[in-house]
C-alpha cells in the first residue's frame, strides 16, 4: 500500500504532518522556523529544514526523524539559507543562501563538501531535475542558473566556471520550480512573484517553450496526475488551471481558467503557499498562508476536508507530500504527539540516530562546561582585580605612612640638633 502524509511548514516554528487519506495529524514538530521552500524529506526518513536563530542571524539546518517532536542534531552553516533540497538518495542536501551561494552536504554528518556563488543575489527556490543531474536554482531578481550536481558533491572536483546555463528569466523572485515525470520529463516549470509560470525545455540546451500571465503572483505549481494539465497557487487566494499543451481548447487563449469550485468557499483568505496531489490524483490540496489547509475533490469541485486550523498551523510557508511503500503507518492505540508513528521500512539506521542525539547530548553538556568555565574565569580575573585593587590600597597606605614615619624622624632630628 502507497502511503502519504501532507507536511505543512511555517515560519511560527512548528510543522505538521496530517495523514492523506484521514486527515488526521501524525505527527507535530517544534522548533524550526520554516522559511518558504525551506524544508525538505529525505528518503531515509529524516526530516531537514532551514533555520535562522533569532538571537544572532546565523543560519542553521534542523534534522528530525519521524519518532521525535524536536531538532536532534544541528548544522550550522557560514550565512543564513531558505531553500533546501535532497538528492533522490538522501545522501546529500543542497541550501540556497542569503549572499547567492550554494551549499551542499552530505547526511548523516551535515559536512560542507562545496559552497560557491555563482550569482550574488539570495537564493529563493532550488530544484533538481528527474535524474538528479542538474541543480536548477532560482533568485529574487528572477534570475535562474543550472550547474550539474556532481560539480557540487564531489569535493575534489574543481572547475573555474561550474555554471552550464545563467540568464534573466523572470523580472522578479522566483518561487518555485516543477519537472514532469512522464512525457514532459525534459520540461521544467518556473513560477514568479512577476505572475508568470514560464514552461522550459531541457533536451537542447535551455529553451523557452511557453508563457502563461496570470493576475497575481504564482508560488505554487503542480500537474495533474496525467499531466495533461496544471494547477496554479495564486496570491490572491485562488486556484488556477490550465492545460499542459497551448492552444488545445478555447479557454487556453489565456493559458488557464479560474478554478470555480466550491458552492460556499471559492477561496483562501490569504495567498496560497503551495499545492499538492494526494490520493492517486483524486484531490488536490491548497495550503494558505494564513494557516488555512483545504483538501479538493479534484472532479466534484468542492471542499471536503480542513486539515488543522489555523491556530496549531501558524502561517504556513511551505506544504510538500511525502510518499512511499509503508513510510508510515497509524498506531491508532499511541497517545502524545508523535507516539502515533511507526516505520514499517525503516530506511534510517536507528543506532546512528541515537549516536546522533548522544552528539548533540554531549554538545549541550560540552557548552554547559565552556559556558561553566567562562564564568569561573571570569570569577577568578574579578578575584584577582579586586585583590590587585587591595594590594594597590594597602601599598598606598604603607607608603603614606612610611612617608609620616620619615617626616617624624626627620622632625624629631632637627628639634634635637636646636636643643
């Protein structure tokens, strides 16, 4: 049985997973503040997402697994990132950076194997095609660039100009990216706060294929499961579709038609962060930004489940759909918040995460003592100040009166020398 779990990001710091099929939440977990495309699932079950601290700025990346509600090993990395992605292996992650670089590391150690900027602008999507051979990466100018993965996970690889293709694509931020599995393998699908979609094709060099303008900014963008057509994530809290191929019908004259569904709710409040499809293509999921979750019967057109609200959500930044042979299955008997989960094909080596909690263990004991022996050093140099400071007083005080003594004797001498 293929199972799905819907997992929701947000910048509140806390992300949720709902059972596909029910609805129901699996699982919570806490600690992150999810930037928009900042979170990724590996396929060893490790749950990874982008994390700025709020006492200093400095950029982190988060690790979960599936059986703990909080962070259990942390890396930190040399500037702030936003948006991640894991190869198909689950032995790297690439980040997109604040400054325009981009990091790859390898899981479980979290190392840096490369970081390099080939543009100077933050980063705001990243993706890679379906072989996993090209990392396409986009910016908030609109700009894009694609450099073959292996340049980045191989680090004794070295190339002057690692970039196979660079240009201006859109005339603002890029918002994500989507590649079609089937026939429209070498197409890829970008999305801009501009309020274009703009289809690609890959098979001779980079050429642009399509434009489809819309009304309002485009941040989330998924085919349907023939992929025959798409949906698009509106701004404006609608949902947007069209058809894969221009021209096909009528409608098409703009490239897509509002998404009309729903006798009572036709929209979100807020802009739609994301959408994914769910249970074999029979519905569609719109994730809000303003905390809002809405599962769509895809041929019936209406609203037939709220996953959550909007007060356990927070703002969302971010939705993706994790899917698999027997990932996760319900215990129906466990209690708490992330009790519920069990593996059935656990792909992650439990004893490496528990050397990884033991590590992160240690860490916290190893700052306790630096942070211990600051204090003691501290104490002692206050110690020894004060007892500089005393021994200053108490030589000033030997001195003045070895001074009167002087000037006693020295009296004393001159009064005996008159008598």
């Amino acid at each position: 049985m293929m199972y799905e779990v819907i997992l929701t990001g947000s910048s509140d710091g806390s992300m949720i997973a709902f059972e596909a099929s029910t609805g129901a939440i699996l699982a919570q977990f806490r600690g992150s503040r999810s930037p928009c495309r900042g979170f990724t699932v590996t396929c060893k079950e490790l749950i990874v997402t982008s994390h700025v601290s709020s006492d200093n700025g400095s950029g982190l990346i988060h690790i979960y697994n599936w059986d703990t509600s909080t962070v259990f090993h942390k890396i930190p990395l040399p500037e702030a990132v936003t948006p991640l992605i894991a190869d198909s292996g689950g032995d790297f992650i690439f980040a997109g950076g604040v400054a325009g670089s981009i990091h790859s590391l390898s899981l479980p150690s979290g190392d840096i194997i490369k970081s390099i900027t080939p543009y100077s602008k933050p980063v705001s999507s990243l993706h890679l095609n379906n072989d996993g051979s090209l990392l396409i990466s986009g910016y908030n100018d609109g700009s894009i660039v694609v450099i073959p993965s292996f340049m980045l996970v191989n680090g004794s690889y070295s190339c002057n100009d690692p970039i196979s293709h660079k240009w201006k694509a859109h005339s603002d931020a890029v918002t994500s990216f989507n590649t079609g599995i089937g026939i429209h393998t070498c197409t890829f699908i970008s999305c801009s706060m501009d309020c274009t979609c703009k289809f690609w094709g890959l098979s001779n060099g980079i050429t642009l294929i399509r434009t489809v303008t819309f009304p309002c900014s485009i941040f989330g963008f998924v085919m349907d499961s023939t992929e025959s057509g798409f949906y698009a994530a509106g701004s404006d809290g609608f949902i947007y579709k069209g058809l894969m191929k221009a021209g096909s019908i009528k409608m098409l004259e703009k490239g897509y038609e509002l998404v009309n569904w729903g006798s009572k709710t036709k929209n979100h409040d807020g802009s739609i962060m994301s959408l994914v499809l769910v249970n074999n293509g029979r519905n569609l999921v719109s994730a809000s930004k303003n905390g809002s979750v809405w599962m769509w019967d895809v041929e019936e057109g209406e609203v037939i489940m709220v996953l959550g609200n909007a007060q356990i959500l927070g703002s969302i930044s971010d939705m993706i759909v994790v899917k698999g042979t027997n990932i996760i299955e319900r215990n129906e008997g466990g209690e708490g918040a992330n009790s519920g989960l069990i593996s059935s094909s656990r792909l992650c080596d439990e004893e490496m995460i528990r050397t990884w909690m033991k590590i992160s263990e240690l860490e916290n004991v190893m700052d306790e003592a630096i942070h211990d022996q600051g204090s003691a050093i501290d104490m002692l140099e206050s110690t020894i100040a004060s007892y500089e400071r005393l021994l200053k007083l108490i030589l000033r005080e030997v001195t003045k009166a070895i001074e009167e003594a002087d000037h006693e004797d020295e009296d004393n001498n001159n009064k005996g020398e008159k008598d």
